[in-house]
C-alpha cells in the first residue's frame, strides 16, 4: 500500500519509529518536528520535513498552507505529537489537548481532513479500574482518569469522537519500550547497578508493547477498511514487575540483584518532594504526582481481542524477546 503520510512528533520515540517503518513500508513520509526538535535520527534524506507549532491554529494554518499549494492533503495522519511529563500541570491540557484540536481544526478550514487520522492516546485514559476484582480494562468500561496526563488524553480523544465522519482510529498503548526509550531505561539502568525497585506489596499485572507490535497496528489501522473505532494494544500477556526486571537481570548478565519493595506511602512522599525540588527549579520530574499515581495502579490489563478480530494484530514480541532486543540496542549505542 502506497500513499502520503504525516507523523507528528517524529523526533520522539515512537515517532522516529513510525517514521523508519513508514519509510520501509514504501510510503511517502512527512516528519512533522518543533523548530527546536532534534532530527538527527530521522533521516532526512529519505523523507521531507514540516515545522509544526501546535499552539496555535492559524500559525498551523499558515504552516499546513505551504504543504497544501505543493502535495495538497496528507492520505494519512499518525499524531503521536504530546508531553508524558512537563513542569507544569496544565501544559498537559495545552499540549495533548488543545494541540489535538488546533491541528485538525487546522486542517479542517484548509480542507486538509486525511482519509485517516490516528490519534496515539494511552491506556491511562481509563485509570486504576478493575482493581479489586482484577479484570481487564476492555472498550465497554467508562474512562476514569486519575493525572492530568490521562484526562488530557481523554479529553482529546472525545474531542475526535465529537466530530461527525471525520475518519479516526484511536490507539491506547500500554507500556511502550524498546530502542531509544529513556523511562524504563532508567530501572534497566537500575539493574545494572544491581538494585530492582518495586511498588507496594499487592501484586501488580502489567501489560507492555514493544514499539514495533505498536507500529505494525498502527499501520495495520491505516491499511484496512475500519474507521472510528479505538484499540487497546499490548503484547497480549500480562506481566509482573518481577517478570520485568528478571528478563533485564538476564539480558545484562547481572550475577545478582538486590529486590527491593518501596511501601507505598514512602514512594508518595519521594514523588511529592521530587515533583516540588523539580518545580522550584523550573524543570520537569521523572517522577512525581501523577507518576506516583501510574506506579500505584495495581491492574493494568487490557482486552486486544478487537484489535486482533479487526485488523489481524498478532503481536510479534512478546517481553523476553523485545527486552534482549532493546536491551542490544542500548549496549550497541553505548548506553550502557
């Protein structure tokens, strides 16, 4: 399948990788960047650059305008552009949010709708449900964020459902790693040093997704004919920490490793403090509040069935494989 297609947010780590599988699949790739993105990782000779600002429609406009009077409309959009941490709560809603609705109302008033926009959104849109009967987060349940990251995440996604035919698919990932991904490179790095932390003493099931089985339902969304519907997307199993951390003790060749169980109640008070030092500095903070709240929840399995029925998903890595694959990544490049 050949085509146009834009990836918003292509110099972060999801959207570098759609941007190269884009490329492999043959499609003629748009890598929609901030002026001060680093694209030293895209590229650039295999695909075409566009400067996006997201915070204002007719600065869109104008940017969108350029590409129209060439190309005029992208086939497909992947906007993954938003913020998973920022130093102030409310540039979640500026970002995530109102960044969403200003690009396709953009696109909108220049007649630019694509014949499929896919909105990259998450699994925390639902919250910490289910938890006490621990069963899986499935289409049929009602959201109920707990951050501000979520909510953002939400309040896109009704947004996008709230237009009349506009042509959407919505995918909500679990824990995404793989190559180039920083937050769990941090326990892999934890690891290394022979330590392993984990959250409360109620056991937690974790759902992962390595970016390729991302990718591959991304692309299977844009290849098929379904529209205006959203998907759950995981590796299928469901995990704990300790599954984690032992498939990175392995891949490291660690000899030992110290477990180490953090009460809940002390690991709020780190994030609470970490998040303030963070703020009075005028930085953002791996963890904080709304962290605190992600490490919290105990239940974080989700139904793919529709996504398998729908559009033939079949998940390619499961965790042991994708850790060794990331985990060779990091020590090719040097990161570890």
């Amino acid at each position: 399948m050949s085509g146009s297609v834009l990836v918003t947010g292509a110099s972060g780590f999801i959207g570098n990788f759609l941007v190269k599988e884009a490329v492999r699949k043959g499609y003629d790739v748009w890598a929609g960047v901030r002026a001060t993105s680093h694209i030293d990782e895209l590229h650039v000779n295999e695909i075409h650059l566009i400067e996006l600002d997201f915070a204002s429609v007719e600065t869109l406009k104008m940017q969108l305008s350029d590409h129209k009077e060439m190309n005029k409309k992208w086939d497909y959009i992947i906007h993954t552009a938003g913020v998973t941490k920022c130093k102030d709560k409310n540039d979640f809603e500026k970002v995530n949010t109102q960044g969403t609705k200003n690009l396709i109302e953009a696109l909108s008033e220049l007649e630019m709708i694509p014949d499929k926009f896919v909105y990259l959104s998450s699994l925390s849109v639902f919250g910490p449900i289910h938890e006490k009967e621990i069963l899986p987060i499935s289409e049929k349940d009602t959201p109920c964020p707990n951050t501000a990251y979520g909510n953002s995440k939400l309040r896109a996604e009704e947004y996008i459902k709230s237009i009349p035919d506009f042509p959407y698919l919505i995918f909500r990932p679990t824990g995404v790693y793989g190559p180039r991904e920083k937050d769990y490179f941090l326990m892999v790095k934890s690891i290394q040093k022979h330590f392993d932390f984990a959250v409360g003493f109620h056991e937690q099931l974790l759902t992962f997704v390595y970016v390729a089985d991302l990718a591959q339902a991304i692309f299977l969304g844009i290849e098929k004919e379904i529209c205006r519907k959203s998907y759950f997307v995981t590796d299928g199993n469901v995990y704990t920490s300790r599954d984690f951390s032992d498939l990175i003790q392995k891949e490291l060749g660690n000899p030992f490793v110290i477990h180490i169980k953090c009460p809940l109640i002390i690991l709020k008070v780190i994030s609470l403090c970490a998040e303030f030092i963070a703020s009075s500095s005028g930085k953002s903070s791996t963890l904080n509040a709304d962290k605190f709240k992600i490490m919290k929840q105990r239940n974080w399995q989700c139904d793919i069935t529709p996504l398998i029925d729908d559009l033939g998903y079949t998940p390619m890595y499961h965790l042991e494989e994708g850790v060794k694959q990331a985990i060779d990544w990091y020590k090719k490049e040097g990161w570890l």
